[in-house]
C-alpha cells in the first residue's frame, strides 16, 4: 500500500513540475 501511495505522488509531483514548466 505505502509503495503505490509514493508512486501516485511521484506521478503527481511530476505532473506538477511539468506544468510548472510548460507555464514557465
């Protein structure tokens, strides 16, 4: 259960640093 838990929020803060970039 804690590795999915920290799996979802790489994906997610990943997700973010993506955005974060494309808005600049």
């Amino acid at each position: 259960m804690l590795i999915t838990v920290f799996r979802y929020i790489k994906r997610l803060h990943r997700n973010f640093k993506g955005a974060a970039d494309r808005v600049g």
